[in-house]
C-alpha cells in the first residue's frame, strides 16, 4: 500500500467512526417513547375503576392509577352498590382532557365521538387510539389514527355484534353489559406528551 492510498484509508475510517459516533449521538438525543400499559393491565384497571362505580376520569395513566387507588378497596356489597351506580352508554361526559359523547341503541351498539380540550393544542398533532371492553371482551374495533390535528373530532362505533380481540368468536352485547372506553392519544412531536380518557358504562337502551 502506497503513502497516498494508506491516508485514503485512514480518512475514511475516521470519517465512518465519525458518522457512526454523530449518528449514535443524535439517537441519544432522541426522547424514548412512554411505555404503554400491556392489554392486561389495562383491562385489570379499567375493571378496578368500574368495580369502584368511577364512570369517568382522565388525565396521565399515574392520575388514572391515583384516582382508582384513593377509591380504596371494597367489599363484595359495596362494590356492586358503586358498580349499579354507573351512567348508561348515552349522553355527553365532561372533563377537563376531553369531552365523550356516546350514543346507544339495540340496533347499533354504541356510537362515540371524543373531542379533545383546548389544554391539548400544544401536543399539535396527535396519534389517538382506543381501547374498548364489553363484559370483559375487547372489541377489534378500532385502528390507531395517526397524526391528527388535536382539535380533530375522534369517533368511532362499538357495534353491538363484534369481533372479540384474540378469539374467533364474536360477541353480542346484551342489556345490561358492562361497557369500558379507553381513550389514549400521543403527541407526535413528542411522544412523551399525551393523555388518556376513560368512561365506564352499563349498556341499557
């Protein structure tokens, strides 16, 4: 190897290490996404929160967490006293993170719609999904929309016939049903920025 061709070399393996070293940084840099509640978890909580008779909350998942743990443990009796006291699936539920409206009827299960709060504007856009569970079923219902505009108007159905999340069965829901929204919405700019909706329910049009 000549004089020429070994400064060749050693300037492009700088120049690689350099890339690899600036390219490692700027992934440093980069905030790593909140981590997201297994569908476990979250049906666990959400269930906790209705045994309790919590019909809404909202906010981060540690508020959802808090606000499920100063209701405090129950008894068989006073768990299904809270857990009749539930809202029908119908009507409009106010909170400070968004506004629900939900809709029911025998023929069509239980329309909604999720409007965010003017608090979320600086989030800009969002990703927004949800999770929904009837009688302990999670509906396959919804995808994920990315990357709306926090002022978008979020909706979509729960059909009173579903397909059930992880079965080949699909589920009718009955008069009666114990019914869970979980709404979750990410900012897309940042990640680590976002908030969650919650409203329990008793499906009986």
């Amino acid at each position: 190897m000549t004089a020429r061709s070994r400064r060749i070399a050693v300037a492009a393996a700088c120049g690689a290490a350099l890339l690899l070293t600036t390219t490692g940084a700027a992934q440093a840099e980069i905030p790593a996404p909140a981590s997201s509640p297994s569908t476990g978890d979250v049906a666990a909580l959400l269930a906790q929160m209705r045994e309790q008779g919590i019909a809404q909350a909202g906010g981060s998942l540690a508020d959802l967490r808090k606000q499920a743990a100063a209701a405090g443990p129950r008894t068989t009796a006073t768990a299904m006293a809270a857990k009749s006291k539930l809202p029908k699936c119908r009507g409009t539920f106010k909170h400070a993170a968004a506004t629900v409206v939900l809709q029911e009827s025998m023929k069509h299960g239980i329309p909604w719609v999720v409007k965010l709060t003017a608090a979320n504007a600086p989030q800009g856009r969002v990703n927004f999904n949800a999770k929904i569970f009837a009688n302990k079923r999670e509906a396959n219902v919804y995808q994920e929309h990315p990357n709306k505009q926090w002022w978008y108007q979020f909706h979509g159905p729960l059909p009173r016939k579903f397909d059930v999340k992880g079965s080949k069965k699909d589920y009718k829901m009955q008069r009666g049903d114990d019914v869970s929204f979980l709404w979750t919405w990410r900012s897309v700019r940042d990640p680590r920025s976002g908030g969650y909706r919650v409203v329990n329910c008793e499906f009986k049009p």
